[in-house]
C-alpha cells in the first residue's frame, strides 16, 4: 500500500510550505482526513533543512523524511562526495545506514552496496527513496548489522560505520568505546570480513583518544565545511603499522584546500615578526595540532609559540586558511588603542590575547564588518600588538 504521503496532492502542499512559518501550520487542521498535521510538519521541516545540504533529495519528486533531527545529523552530500573518494573495490557495507546519504555515494564508486539500519520505518523510507533517485545497486537491509555480517560470512573489500553518539540512556557521549555500536569491542569481527574499515566520528573526538581506542590506523581526515569542522574519517587498514597520514580538508565554496602531513612528524617552526603578510589557518588545520609543521609545509613563518599565525613577504596563493596583506601593527596599549581604535568599524580576531573580542568590541566601541580586520596577538618578543589588515585579492580558502 502507498504511503498517504506520497499522493500528488499531498506532495503539492508540501512543496507549497516550504516557505511558510512552520508555527502558524502546527496550530491548523490537516486539510488530508487520514494523515495528522504532525506528519505533514515532519515532512516540510526535514524537507526544509535539505535545501543546502541535499540538494539531490530536496530537488527529487516523492522523496519521503524522517524528522528534521536525522537530517542535522546525516552527513552533508558535499563531505559525503569527498568520504566515497576514499573507497574502492567491488563491495562495501554500512552498518549504520541512517538516512542513507553515505550510501549513495560509495555507490558511485562501489559495484556492490549494502545499507544496514536497525528502524525499520527507516529503512524502508530509504529503500523507497534509492528508487526514487534510480539507485540500482544498493541493498537496503533492516536489523542488526554486526549479527547480519557474521551470518553471512561474506568478504567485503570495506566496511562503513557511522557509531551513534548517543548512549542507551540518549545522553551525548565522545569515546568511541560509548558510541553504538562499540566500534573497538567489535574491531577482531569486523576485521575478520575486510581487510579496510572506514569509520566517522564526532569532530570533537580528540586525535589521540581516538587512536588510544583504535588499532590498525592508517590515515585520518578532518574535514570541514566552510571552516566548520564536521567529521573526523579514520581509515583503517589490517595490520598497518606505517606513520598515521593526516588531512585537514577545507570545503569551500566547491573549492578543496588541503593540508597534508604525518602524526609523528616534528617539526621546529621559525619565529619572526610581521611581513608583509599574514596568515590565519583554517579549522581543519587547526585539528591536527600540527601548528609547527606549518611553517616548512607553506615555507612561512610564525608570530609566537601559542598565537597559530604566520607571516611571510610573499604572498602564499595555496594557504589553507585565510590570508591578509599587513597594512600596519601596532603596540597596544592605552594610547593606541585611544587613537586607532576609538569608534571605529571593523572585523576583529584574538589569537594568544589576554582580553577578548567581546571586551575589545565593548571597551573601544568597534563596530562589527567592513573590509578592516584587526587581529590582537602577541609576538615572540612578548609584546601585545594588534595588526591592521586587508585580506588579500585571491580567494580565500577558509
């Protein structure tokens, strides 16, 4: 039997709300006499939140939504293209299917798919919605996944999980040894059906804890949209003993800036005071704590120890973050401040300064905006400054 909600009409009020305030709809009658308006709202409200970041279901007819809850929580296409770059072969199995976003695109790049969720309303949801989208070779399969590849003692060239953050109880939990399914208790099962795990977890996991819980790390990638940290990927490899790769990933405006190094490798940063140019590297950076292999990577220099910016005479085109040409710095203190800063309008940043933006804003009166950045640090001579800039003409990789 057809779903009510995939009746023409039905769709076409849908589609007619997406614009409207949701408020004024939860007071009103559902104008269908077998569907509650509590349905319709679902559909308009989880619709709504895929505008941007499922554009390929959004703009799909007779695609059904679980509550918008799983759409904030599903991966966005733009990293779930990027995550399918990483997989190769004939077959892979996700065991934390969800709404099935993953899925669609290791299906791009893998003959054989299988999508695993333990909800069954779920499941078929998504199983409707591969049909809808002409997906041919993903299998859709509802139960318990971890009981699902032991029976089937089947070879996978990749296994994909996404573990649950939540515990049983539904409070928010960051080890991975707390997440469901328990990923490092079932790490012999899932190594005895694939020689490469995938795994994506929280970006606040912490680097090493994860790595603490783990075995057989081979690479890990931060990747961030628009300087938005969203997902850590850990690719796992059987019996790999080989220096952990890092990459930090920057999705920006279909822009790709990327950062690449090593978890062992050192590195002894060069100190200077400010060129021509400086240098604010972005979120995923920032994640690998890798701050001082910045500076040969790039062939930049850094400003302090703990301040994270660098400075160069030459402009680096390539730099994973924001860039700025220098215009002035200046010595902060009462005097300057008084005279530069009074009243005026600009985009203001604190990077190793013991007052902060708030308090700056408040105490000089400086508007927010404009195309003035001031950037309050503190050099390697320990003198606190603050550095006029413009960003510079490229464009900005955040």
């Amino acid at each position: 039997m057809e779903n009510p909600l995939l009746a023409l009409e039905v769709q076409e009020y849908i589609n007619d709300h997406l614009d409207k305030n949701n408020k004024d709809l939860a007071f009103k009658k559902s104008p269908f006499q077998h569907i509650e308006m509590s349905d319709l709202l679902m559909q308009i409200e989880a619709k709504q939140k895929c505008i941007d970041k499922l554009p390929t279901w959004y703009n799909s007819p007779n695609i059904l939504y679980p509550a918008k809850l799983s759409i904030e929580q599903t991966s966005s296409e733009v990293c779930a293209k990027y995550k399918a770059n990483l997989v190769f072969g004939e077959s892979l199995i996700d065991l934390t299917g969800g709404f099935g976003v993953d899925c669609l695109y290791f299906a791009k790049h893998i003959k054989q798919v299988v999508h695993c969720e333990m909800q069954s309303y779920l499941s078929h949801m998504v199983a409707h919605n591969y049909n809808q989208l002409g997906v041919k070779n993903i299998t859709t399969h509802c139960g318990d996944s971890l009981v699902y590849i032991a029976e089937q003692k089947k070879q996978w060239d990749w296994i994909y999980v996404d573990p649950a953050r939540r515990n049983q109880s539904k409070e928010k939990v960051f080890f991975l040894s707390d997440c469901l399914p328990n990923v490092p208790e079932h790490l012999e099962l899932l190594f005895s059906h694939t020689n490469n795990v995938l795994i994506k977890t929280s970006p606040l996991l912490d680097i090493h804890a994860g790595l603490n819980e783990l075995k057989h790390v081979s690479a890990i990638h931060i990747i961030a949209l628009n300087n938005e940290v969203k997902e850590l990927l850990w690719v796992l490899k059987k019996g790999s003993i080989a220096s952990v790769e890092l990459t930090a990933v920057n999705i920006h405006h279909n822009q790709i800036s990327t950062f690449k190094t090593t978890l062992d490798q050192s590195c002894e940063p060069v100190y200077a005071l400010p060129k021509k140019f400086l240098y604010e590297p972005n979120s995923a950076v920032l994640k690998t704590g890798k701050f001082d292999c910045i500076c040969p990577y790039y062939k930049i220099e850094k400003l302090h120890q703990h301040s994270q910016l660098y400075t160069s005479d030459n402009l680096i085109e390539n730099f994973a973050g924001r860039s700025f040409e220098i215009q002035e710095v200046i010595p902060y203190n009462k005097a300057n401040a008084k005279l530069y800063l009074t009243n005026t309008k600009a985009n203001v940043t604190t990077r190793n300064f013991p007052i902060k933006v708030e308090e700056l804003r408040k105490k000089w009166k400086i508007k927010d905006g404009g195309e003035q950045y001031l950037f309050f640090t503190t050099l390697n001579n320990q003198e606190k400054v603050f550095i006029k800039c413009l960003k510079t003409k490229i464009e900005t990789k955040i």
